[in-house]
C-alpha cells in the first residue's frame, strides 16, 4: 500500500504509522522502540524485562516512553497500581 506525504512524495505504509517514523521532534531510539511496541504481540511487559530484551537501562526505557507520550504517541496510565502503556 502506498501514502502520499506532505510532498506528495511515495511512502510505503508499515505497521508502523508514518508520520511517527518521519517525525524530525522523535529521537531514533524513540522510533526503534515504538516500531517494536507496535509490532510485538506481547501485550504485558515488565519494564526490567524489557530493558533487558533492548539492552538498555530501565532509566532510559522511561525517558523514551516519556518522549512518546509527550509527542502524542502513547498514553501512559495507571491501572491497579500497574502503568499501562497505549499505542496512540
């Protein structure tokens, strides 16, 4: 499937939504990590677990789920005392 940009130029769309991975205000850690977000279908993470799966800090798992929720890709909440991460 195709999508024109802004540009009017081709983009092949992804699982990933576009405008995410053109997103100059993102870092490209941000983006790596939204891109597995999103395609992963483990719905339950630890953030220790994932840190560890990325082979990061759990530090900055948390500034790049930050970073996401600050530019409107993910809602961070709390459930039950769990935070709860959802792809926007």
């Amino acid at each position: 499937m195709v999508n024109l940009n802004r540009n009017n130029t081709r983009i092949r769309r992804t699982s990933v939504p576009t405008d995410l991975l053109l997103n100059p205000h993102l870092s490209n850690d941000a983006k790596a990590v939204a891109a597995i977000l999103y395609t992963c279908d483990e719905s339950r993470w630890i953030l220790a677990e994932m840190a560890r799966e990325l082979h990061t800090t759990e530090e900055k798992l948390s500034k790049i789920f930050s970073e996401l929720n600050e530019w409107g890709y993910l809602d961070i909440h709390c459930e039950d005392g769990v935070s709860v991460l959802t792809l926007l």
